[in-house]
C-alpha cells in the first residue's frame, strides 16, 4: 500500500487528490486523534516507529514522506508501482 493510500484510508479523502503539501489545514478530517491514528498506520506499513518529537514534527504527506525516507525507507516502497 502506497503512503498516500494509507493516508487516504484513514481521512477518509481521494489519494489521488494528496500532495507533499496536504495537511491539516488542507484536509478537515486530520485532527489529533486521526493523526496518531495515521502515525499507527504509517508505522505498521514501513515496520518502524517515530519518536514523540517526531510525530509532533509530522504535520504535511511531504514531512511523513522525508522522514521516512531518513528512517530506511525507499522511495519505491511508498509509492510501488
């Protein structure tokens, strides 16, 4: 499952319509609660965990994507083909 499939399931919004920009200023469904939801997800999927300090700094798709990318995680595994 792509990063922005995940992030789409879970506030409840079209994939296709996420950018490194979408945040909780542009998506109304991202609140506290569904963020940690979403950090849950994340962590699943990828198999890794985020700090607290990291979870807090993860407030746009492109801030969860370059932090993912620094913890290990290739390019082709959040977006397959």
């Amino acid at each position: 499952m792509s990063l922005h499939e995940i992030v789409a399931r879970v506030l409840s919004v079209p994939a296709d319509q996420l950018t490194d920009e979408s945040d909780p200023t542009t998506i109304g469904s991202w609140n506290s609660l569904r963020h940690i939801e979403l950090i849950v997800h994340i962590e699943t999927a990828y198999g890794l965990k985020f700090s607290r300090s990291e979870m807090v700094g993860l407030r746009s798709v492109g801030q969860i994507r370059a932090m993912l990318l620094k913890k290990g995680v290739q390019e082709s595994e959040l977006y397959p083909t």
